[in-house]
C-alpha cells in the first residue's frame, strides 16, 4: 500500500451468490383456494374434522357438502349412480313386464315405479346433507322400493344406487344399518328368483358386493378426507411461511435504514458537533477560524437535511438525486471531505441500487477516516473492470487490526459491518487493508450484470 490511494490489485474475487433478503415468495401471493374457512389462532384455515370431513359432531349440520366443494369426482359419481339406478330399474321393469304378462299386480307395479323414479329425480334438489327433508326423502324411497320388491323381486339390484345414496347422506352407523337391511331384502328377492332352488351364491353373493361398495366407498370418502385435512395443513403453513418472509423483510428494511442514518445523519451529526465543539474552544482566540468551523456546520446541516428530505421522498442519496450519476456524487463528497477523487477504466452505466450502495460505503469510510484515523489525505478511486466496479478509499491515518475490527474488540460503531452487508446484498465483497500506523484501504467490489449475447 502507497500513500496516494493505490494498492495492488489482487484477483477479482469470486462473487457470492445474489440474494435479496425479505423478499417473499411467489407462492406467498398467490391467492389461497380455501379463503372461506375461518382463520384459526395460528393464522391459518381451519382443517376438517379427519373423522369424515364434516367437522365436529353428525353429519346432520347444515351447509354446503365439503365433498362437493372440494372433490370434483363427487358430482360425476352422483350421476353415474343416478344413471345407473333408472337403468336398473327400466330394465327390471321390462323384465317383470316380460316374465309376467298383464296381472293383477301389473298396474301397482307400474305406478310404484313411476314414483320411485319421480321420487329418485327429486332427490338432488334437496341436497346431500342429511336433514331432516332430506332423510324423510330417503326413508321414503327405501319404502317404495320394499313394497316394489315384495311384489317384483325383479327390482332387489336396483338397491346398488341406493347403498351409495344412503353412504353418501347418512352418518357410518345409519347408512351400515340401512345397508344391511337393503341387503337383506335384496337376498329375499333373490331367493323368490330362484323358485326353490338352493344356490348358495344367491345367499352369500349379496352380502359381498354389499360390503365391498360399502368398503370402499368408507375407504375413498376417508382418504378424501384425510387429503383435505393435509392440504388444509399445508395452506396454513404456507400462510405462516409468508408471515415469517414478511417479518424477515421488515427487519431487512430496518436494518437498511440504520445504515442509512448511520451513513449520513448520524456521521453529518457528528461531525458538526465536533466543529461547533472546535469553534467554542477558539472563538475568542482565533475568531476566523472559529467562523470557518461554524459554516463548514452549517453546509454538513444542510447536507443532512437534504438527505432528511430524501428518506421521506424514496430514501435515494441526496447526491444522486441531484443527477450526475455516482462520479459526480463521489466527486461532491471528495470535496467536502478535502479528499482526492480518480476514476480508473472506462465508465459502464450502473444499477442504482449498486450507485446508492457505493456512494453510502464511501460516505461512511470517510466518516471513520474522519473521526478515527487522525489522516491527513485521503483518497477516492472508482475503478471499472471487466466484471465488476471497485470502489477504493485509502488514507494514511493511525491505522487499526482488520482481525479486531471484525472481532468487535477495540472498535466502536458498526460502520464496517453496514458497508460490509451492503457490499454483500449486491453480490459483492468488502476488504479491509490495514496495518497500526500506516494507514487503511478499504476496497468495495460489486460485479457487474453479464452483458446479454446478442441473438443471431
């Protein structure tokens, strides 16, 4: 290290990887497919009771079927069932009309047809919750559909749609009772159908295909359940993913603006209150130079409240806000602080987050340079590379132990450790040369964005 600002350049360091902190996810806005569940403590949707997905207590609560909100198959098996059931029974009214010429019975028959198909069609418009309409609906059906087997057995399988009906509206226990009396009626039919013979299948056959439908449709519909508990689980941990993202960026901001005010009212503070200390002590003996200190206060004041200004506006430098771009910010300061200003390479435009980020490391290295290192020169040097911009501010003051200074141990303030987390914010990297006695370079690099190759 020399004594006008240069040090020998070393390799251009490997950037760390860019990051930007606070800043929240994409998944963190989208909009959350189940705003209407009330929010619990935690923040989060409220999930379903994994019982069976409609919430606490039976399944007689009024309000919308979860399963039709949420399970798009519910409303295509409910057709295909409806379906299924006016082809069985179409088809075992054919084969009663068939089997059995014009009887007696045939016109009871008919119209009981007719009214469970009547009946049966009216069944989606009272819903799938089981009220009290609903379930004197279903009681009814099943009663019709008795007296239709006790008179034509040929009707017992049309009793399919009418387990998945019953699953679907009751809770376990009913629909379980309410399958095994189907059941029943549905082997007392076949056994009419048989004229006598014994065939065991007719007795055991029901009850299987009974169960199994039951099986899986207690299977399906507690999967469904379990997988909207866990998508409820993962909406609200989601939500509070976000709310952490935000807390994290809310303390990022902080931490910005500390530096901020470190960087420029509080070193403008400071360093107007150590003229205005200087002017007192030499006001009566040295009264010119005690005016020289009180307006030399009086520009610093007027620096900080342009920059005061500037929070308010968009919390850009003052100096950049007065246009010139980072060279004329820099030289203005250089100025002020009566230091030298040399622009190495040839100049590239700059983000303004990387103009700003530089301007506020200079500001504060001459601050400590200033008030610590007792210099009497300083010097700024802005060199381009080809990947990066480096920003180099030496003096030939006191000097400190760069290994303290990261240690905390004999080095007041957190000047470095602003310019340190500045520099890194954009990917860049912040050296500290120094040796008690022979002064301090201090040396930012911020790489610069990769040129975009051109297309053929």
């Amino acid at each position: 290290m020399d004594r006008t600002g240069r040090h020998p350049r070393h390799a251009a360091p490997t950037p760390p990887d860019r990051r930007t902190p606070g800043a929240p996810p994409a998944a963190a806005h989208d909009p959350d497919p189940r705003a209407g569940h009330p929010p619990n403590r935690r923040g989060g949707a409220v999930a379903p009771d994994p019982r069976g997905a409609y919430g606490p207590g039976p399944r007689g609560a009024l309000g919308p079927d979860p399963r039709a909100a949420h399970d798009p198959d519910a409303g295509w098996l409910a057709r295909v069932m409806h379906v299924a059931f006016f082809l069985l029974l179409g088809a075992s009214l054919a084969r009663f009309l068939l089997r059995h010429p014009w009887e007696a019975r045939s016109p009871w028959i008919i119209a009981l047809c007719g009214a469970l198909a009547a009946l049966y069609l009216l069944g989606p418009v009272l819903g799938t919750r089981a009220t009290p309409r609903r379930i004197a609906w279903l009681c009814t059906v099943v009663a019709v559909w008795v007296v239709l087997v006790v008179l034509a057995p040929s009707f017992a399988w049309c009793a399919v749609p009418l387990f998945y009906t019953g699953l679907r509206t009751l809770p376990h226990r009913a629909a379980f009772g309410l399958v095994a009396l189907l059941t029943a009626f549905v082997v007392f039919a076949q056994v009419q159908l048989s004229h006598g013979g014994w065939d065991p299948n007719l007795i055991v056959a029901p009850p299987a295909v009974a169960a199994i439908a039951t099986g899986v449709f207690v299977h399906a519909d507690r999967q469904a359940a379990r997988q909207r508990a866990l998508i409820d689980d993962l909406i609200r941990t989601r939500r509070e993913l976000a709310a952490i993202e935000r807390r994290e960026g809310t303390l990022a901001e902080r931490q910005r603006l500390s530096m901020e005010i470190h960087d420029t009212l509080a070193q403008g503070l400071s360093s107007q209150q150590m003229l205005l200390q200087a002017a007192d002590r030499t006001w009566d003996s040295d009264p010119a130079t005690a005016r020289r200190h009180v307006r030399t206060a009086e520009s610093i004041a007027e620096r900080n409240l342009a920059e005061a200004r500037r929070f308010v506006h968009d919390l850009a430098p003052a100096d950049l806000a007065e246009g010139g771009g980072l060279e004329q910010a820099l030289r203005g300061l250089a100025a002020r602080e009566s230091a030298e200003f040399r622009v190495d390479g040839t100049p590239v435009p700059l983000p303004d987050r990387a103009q700003s980020a530089l301007l506020r490391i200079a500001q504060g290295a001459l601050a400590n340079i200033r008030e610590h290192a007792a210099a009497t020169s300083a010097a700024l040097t802005l060199t381009y590379l080809d990947d990066q911009v480096v920003l180099d501010v030496a003096d030939d003051g006191s000097g400190f132990d760069p290994s303290a200074a990261r240690d905390g141990g004999g080095v007041r303030g957190h000047g470095l450790p602003a310019m340190r987390v500045r520099a890194q914010q954009l990917g860049g990297t912040l050296t500290v040369e120094s040796t008690p006695g022979e002064g301090t370079v201090l040396s930012a690099a911020i790489p610069l964005a990769p040129p975009v190759e051109a297309r053929p």
